[in-house]
C-alpha cells in the first residue's frame, strides 16, 4: 500500500528577512523584518510569530545589508522619454508609456513620486492630469513605481523667476475659480501639490482653500520677499519648490525665502533641494540642511532626458533642451532646464557632502516627504503596517567616498528588482 502524501502546507504570502540592519528614524536596527505579499503591509513580527503561529513562505539572509523604505521623489517630470508635460495624443499610447516608466523606475530605487507638470495652457492640465492621479487601490506590484497624486508646477508663476518655463503661458489668479479653470475643476483631486509665487495676484489669499482641498501649497519660482514668504507660510504654505533656485537669493538684510527656515514657528516648511552637484553648491546644501534638517527633502527635478544619450532634444513650447552628461540647458541660453541625476545619486552626493549618517541621508528620500505629504505611518518607514515598500542596499567605497548601492527593490511585500 502507498505511503500517504502529506498535504502541502498553504502559502501565506509571508517573507521572512533576516541578516540585515533596518533603517528606523536616525538608526540602523539589527533585526528581521515580515512583509506581506498579500496585503502588501509590514507586518507585527511578534503577533505573526506567537499570536498566529503563520510561518513564512521564504527566509531570506541579507547578509547585514541595509534595509530602507522605498525612495519617494516629489519633484519628478519625467525620465527614459516619457514628458509628464506631453499631451496624450492616444490615451493607450499614453498608458502603455506611462506603465512602462513606472516599471523602469523601480530599478532606481524609486517606489512613490509626484508627477509634475510644469506650465502649461489650460488644455494640456485637463488632458494629462486624468492620468497622473494617485494610484489608490491600484496596489499591484508589477505596475512598478506609483504616483502618490500629481505636482503642478505653475503656471502661477513670477515672470522673473520662470526659469525655462514659458512666459507665454504664465497666469495670475484671482480666486481659487482660476485654478480650477486652470487645471480642471474634475483634476483637482488628482493634485497632491502646486507650486506657485504666493506674490503674483491674490496667490496667498488663496492659500487657506488650496491647503483645505488636502494640495500642499510649495512656495517656488518667486520674488516673494522674507515677509510675504512669511505671509505665505502663516496661510498654509507647506513647503518650497527647489530651494535657492528660481527665487531671490539670500542677503543679509532680506532674506527672502530662506530666511523662513530660521523661523521659531512649528509651521517652518518642508524645502526641497536639488542634490545632482549642478543646481547647488555642495556648501549650499549643507547650509540649508544645518538651516532646517528636519525638513530637508532632497529631489531630482529629472526631466524625460533622464536616462537617454547626449543630444538637442524638443521640449514643450517649442524650446530645445540640450543635454550633455548630467548638465540639461535650454537651447541658446544657460538656464538649468532640470536635473538628470537619480534619487540615490542624490542620497549619494548628500552623503558624502555632509556629515550626515546613511540614516540621517536616507531620511530625506523617505521618511521626511512622507510627513510632508501626510502620509507618515503608510510610506516612507519600516513600521508594521506600512506600504511594504523597500530597498536592500550595499555599501561601496570608491574614489568619490562612499556611496550605497540599489540590490533590490521590493512594492507591496513583493520583489520586483533584484541588482545582476
């Protein structure tokens, strides 16, 4: 008679890693860390383990890696040819490459961003914002990188400080009516954040309404001096767009924007800094840091150059940018036309710039946009019941110092990336 088969144990969508240091606030934390294929969560280890007796599916040693929430950018146009600023002229074309961008950018490390648009006409805000809304219950891992809602950048914007945006299609805005003009009264709740000169028409008046339809005001491309970047501030602004670029720079008897970051208030905002080693000085980035370190969050600005060969390229509007190496210029001038350089070369080049620790780093790609979102507690951190969204990372030293390297990714309790 034939031995009996034992059934085979159920999966439970469980992983088990183990030989790695987690980052957890300003620390690395040796200790295991469950996920959740199935719901997609960080798990209470000790309730799985003791509580429900669940065993895991697969243990895997890290071999002392470093464990790190999934990387967020809340300033991102675009990269490998796909321009969040293109009308979609096909909506499967559209989807088709928004899918396959998103699905590329896990390989960088990048699990959540904002996708920005930057000014435009009217026509183009109401064609593609449809699109880049936050994912929302759309939690499969195979879709790679999520939007957390859109970024608009402009196009309330001061004329003076438009960078390579086109003045042609700046505004000013009298009531919160013309934004929805503007951008569709149906997009508005697919905006996470708007980036406007809170001195260009009534701007700040408007402040308190944008803020209460849950759209973090950021403070960028101005003139806006120490006092009406205050003003702006006290009305709900939550944050600035590219510190130190496109905005009256720091001097010693005004100011301006900067100068909020030395404010005694709770309500100091989040800034953002471009760390690609172009658009500021090692020196600046320290000093703003060392200004606010709380509320430091470093992004990419990347354009859809990001990632492609040197060449003249058509942008919006009918400009050229020029991209050679990391350095994109608009044709005929030597404005910055955006960054190229990747959310972790940004960690990188911070790294090794500061004295900060691989935490203290880390913390500004993850835990910081978080808060500033008001998503604490879903994204950006490695506590039981988070978005399972995280990075193994290896240390390297190399002539440049020492830089952290992406091993693997994994979305929703899932590997999805693994370094060859």
């Amino acid at each position: 008679m034939p031995a009996a088969v034992s059934p085979e144990r159920p999966r439970s969508g469980i992983t088990r890693l183990t030989g790695c240091r987690l980052i957890k606030g300003n620390t690395l934390v040796e200790e295991d860390l469950w996920l959740s294929s199935v719901t997609g969560r960080i798990l209470h280890s000790q309730e799985v383990f003791y509580e429900h007796q669940a065993a895991p599916d697969e243990v895997i040693d890290l071999g002392g890696r470093i464990v790190s929430p999934g990387f967020i950018d809340v300033q991102f146009n675009g990269a490998f040819g796909f321009d969040f600023s293109q009308a979609p002229q096909d909506p499967i074309s559209y989807r088709k490459g928004l899918k396959e961008l998103n699905r590329r950018l896990i390989g960088t490390g990048l699990t959540s961003y904002l996708p920005t648009i930057t000014s435009q006409k009217p026509e183009l805000y109401h064609s593609a914002l449809p699109y880049l809304g936050p994912s929302g219950a759309d939690r499969d891992a195979d879709e790679g990188a999520e939007s957390l809602g859109a970024h608009v950048e402009g196009p309330f914007l001061s004329p003076t400080k438009n960078g390579i945006h086109s003045p042609e299609v700046l505004q000013s805005a009298s009531s919160f009516a013309d934004l929805e003009a503007c951008y569709g009264a149906h997009n508005i709740p697919n905006i996470k954040k708007l980036t406007a000169a809170p001195e260009v028409g009534n701007m700040t008046s408007i402040i308190p309404e944008i803020v209460q339809r849950d759209i973090i005001f950021s403070i960028g491309h101005t003139e806006a001096t120490y006092e009406e970047a205050s003003a702006a501030v006290a009305a709900g602004a939550g944050m600035i767009t590219h510190l130190f670029n496109a905005m009256k720079p720091l001097h010693h008897r005004n100011p301006g924007v900067f100068g909020i970051l030395g404010h005694p208030s709770t309500h100091t905002p989040f800034f953002g800094v471009i760390a690609d080693g172009i658009h500021l000085h090692p020196t600046t980035v320290k000093i703003a840091y060392a200004a606010h370190p709380e509320g430091m969050i470093l992004v990419t600005d990347a354009m859809s150059l990001a990632g492609l060969p040197d060449g003249t390229y058509n942008w919006t509007n009918g400009d050229s940018i020029i991209k050679k190496g990391s350095n994109l210029t608009l044709e005929g001038t030597d404005k910055i036309a955006g960054g190229c350089a990747t959310l972790l070369d940004c960690v990188n080049n911070f790294l090794n710039w500061s004295n900060a620790s691989i935490p203290e780093a880390v913390r500004a790609v993850t835990i910081t946009p978080s808060k500033m979102l008001g998503m604490e507690g879903v994204k950006g951190c490695l506590e039981a019941d988070a978005d399972a969204d995280l990075l193994v990372l290896s240390e390297e030293v190399d002539g440049d110092g020492q830089r952290l390297q992406v091993d693997q990714v994994w979305k929703f309790g899932r590997l999805v990336h693994e370094r060859s």
